[in-house]
C-alpha cells in the first residue's frame, strides 16, 4: 500500500482571531507536503473548491501544485481534483495546466478530476440546475477527450452537447511516454464501477472506516477486469483518506486530537458536500457536531474512524487500511493542531510506518505508464 498527504487550504474558525489565517493555512500546507516528500510519501493531493468558506481556500490548486513541483522532488502531485465541467475549466485548459505540471514536476503529475462539491459550489457555475446528476452528463461527455488533446499530434476537434473545439494542436503535449494517470473522484457504490470501467484510478473521499473497503473493492476491482481504458492505459488504484495523527505516546496523541476541531471540519464537509448521504442524527448547519473531548477520540479509534496514537499503534491501524486492500491511504491533516504537532506525524509515519508498509520504491502509476 502506498501513501499520500491531501491538503485543501481549510481555514476553519481561526480567521475569526487571526487576519493572517489564510495566508498561514495555505504556506503550512506547502511546508506539510514538502515534508511529506522528504518523508517517504509517494502522493500529494490538493484540492480545487470554489466558494466554500472556512472548509476549502484552495482554488488555484493548479497554482498551487506549480509552486511544489519545484519545491519537492520525488513526491507525485495529484489534482484532487481537477474540474473538467466546460462551465468552470474549459477542457482544453485543463488539459494544458496538466501537461505543464507534467513538465514542471517531470512526470511526478496525476491527474485527478470530479464534478464539484455540491449545490453550493456547483450553482455558483451552473445557476439554475436542479438536478446534480446534470454535472455527471458533462464528465462523460468530456473525460474521455484528454488522452486524444495530448497524444494526437493534432486533437480532431469536438462537438458535443456542452462544449466544442475545432481540430487544434493542444500543446504542451505530457512529458516523456504516454500522458499522466487519471484518477475520478468517486462517492457512490455505481461510482467506483463507472471509473473502473473507464480504467480510472478513484479517489475514494467518501469511504470512512476499514469496513468500508468491502463494497468499494467489489464495486471496483471487480469491474476494472474488463476496462475499456479512457487513457492510454489501466490505472488500477483505489486510493482512500482518513486523518491521522501520530505523537511519541498514545496519550499526547489523543490529547491532540481533541484539540483539533475534527467535529467542526466533520460538519463543514455535510454542510458543502450534500450529495453526500447524512449519517441518521448529524446535525444540519448551522448546528455542527458537539467538540470532541478525549473519550469521543478513543471512540473514534476504536471505531476505526480516525488514525491516531503512537508510532506502532498508527502502524497497527495502516495495516488494517493494507489488509482490506486499499492501493493508498491518504491523510488528511486537522487544521485545529499546531504546525508542530503536523509536522511531527508526518515525520514519525515517515520513520515508522511507510518502511514497513511501503515497500517498494517504485509508484504504482509510474509502472503503468511505463508500459503503456
């Protein structure tokens, strides 16, 4: 199993004290990734949100990955995600910033692309829509188009119901063979075997807890089998998020965690992502998840909803994410902790857990492009 860092410039509630909170959000989380590089992570994931107040400042995500393809140097930057519906990021732009960052990080890029977070964030595009499955229509229409703007020395030009182009040549084209792996941003069980039947890797935002690998691997590994691949080759990865936090002891890693306004994020992400199914009893916004204390922690851990305790415990808890299966786990990183605190699990997952379970030094995608 591989591992990898998503940030996505989550502000939460210290902007009401601090006019600096932001800027401070966005530069941690560049310091995180490149300590994740130094680390041993193979991914870095940066999100691309639009409106979405305290839960995600990071637009320009492709800005953002410029930036760290300089600043790093052997961790792979992934679009998490790129949105490729005409009415936010014309497809031919999307399909040039990736080939750039595929130059700029010398083929250290993935591709991750999704239709949006929610009405919220999809209306502000798209006024008027009332049904969300309508951002679905446009993806299909257009995913398939990216490997023939980069490979086809003159793209044929499209005419669909969304958007068209007349035959243009697309440019840069990607960086040595091939073109970057593609990933989809899956929630839905139909999700995960739509993009396996397209041969996408998914980036599975939505799965919560181990057990929930046992119906995102039918769904997926099942369908992948017979893709009839979009791109240039089968990108055959489950990738899954949790948050994590790593101390010397069980006990300053807990004390961390209740400190960390997880239930505050918890509640941001129902508030924007509503297509995302209510857990029964979680409160509607304004109302948010009560702050969790010390024993809510210890629950979360025993339920396995959160990463957390020291060195070996947090080894203990990956091996789980292996066991069920998941290709990668992800961290997501509570904002509500001290750069310090951060940057320490980042580091204690780099010295203890990633060596024995990352063993290979080789990512994943890079095997498959290779030979493709």
């Amino acid at each position: 199993m591989e591992f990898g860092l998503f940030v996505q410039g989550y502000v939460g509630k210290r902007a009401e004290t601090d006019p600096l909170a932001e800027h401070k959000a966005l530069m941690e989380e560049t310091e995180y990734v490149i300590q994740a590089d130094k680390s041993g992570f193979k991914y870095a994931w940066a999100s691309e949100h639009h409106f979405l107040e305290e839960y995600s400042h990071l637009s320009a995500n492709d800005v953002f990955l410029g930036y760290l393809a300089h600043a790093t140097e052997r961790i792979h930057l992934g679009s998490g995600i790129f949105n490729p519906l005409a009415q936010v990021n014309h497809p031919v732009k999307v399909a040039e910033k990736v080939a750039m960052l595929d130059h700029l990080s010398e083929g250290r890029h993935e591709f991750g692309s999704g239709r949006g977070a929610g009405s919220h964030e999809i209306l502000g595009f798209i006024p008027g829509v009332t049904d969300m499955n309508f951002t679905k229509e446009v993806w299909e229409e257009t995913i398939a188009e990216f490997p023939k703007m980069w490979l086809q020395e003159e793209y044929q030009g499209f005419q669909g119901k969304h958007w068209s182009l007349p035959p243009r040549k697309i440019l840069p084209k990607p960086y040595g063979k091939s073109h970057p792996a593609m990933w989809y941003a899956a929630g839905s069980p139909p999700s995960y075997a739509m993009a396996a039947r397209k041969g996408l890797g998914v980036l599975g935002f939505s799965v919560q807890k181990v057990s929930d690998m046992e119906w995102v691997l039918e769904q997926y590994k099942g369908a992948i089998k017979d893709a009839e691949p979009v791109g240039d080759y089968v990108n055959d990865n489950v990738m899954v998020t949790s948050t994590a936090i790593c101390a010397p002891t069980h006990e300053e890693a807990v004390r961390i965690a209740a400190r960390g306004g997880l239930n505050y994020l918890q509640s941001l992400v129902f508030r924007y992502h509503d297509t995302f199914p209510r857990p029964e009893g979680f409160p509607v916004w304004p109302e948010t998840l009560p702050e969790f204390n010390e024993e809510i922690v210890e629950l979360l851990i025993a339920e396995e909803l959160l990463i957390c305790g020291d060195p070996d415990e947090v080894l203990a808890q990956c091996g789980r994410w292996e066991r069920a299966g998941a290709d990668q786990l992800s961290f997501g990183l509570p904002i509500g902790i001290s750069k310090a605190d951060t940057l320490q699990t980042i580091r204690l997952v780099g010295e203890h857990v990633i060596p024995k379970i990352d063993t290979d030094p080789v990512h994943r995608t890079t095997r498959f492009r290779q030979a493709a």
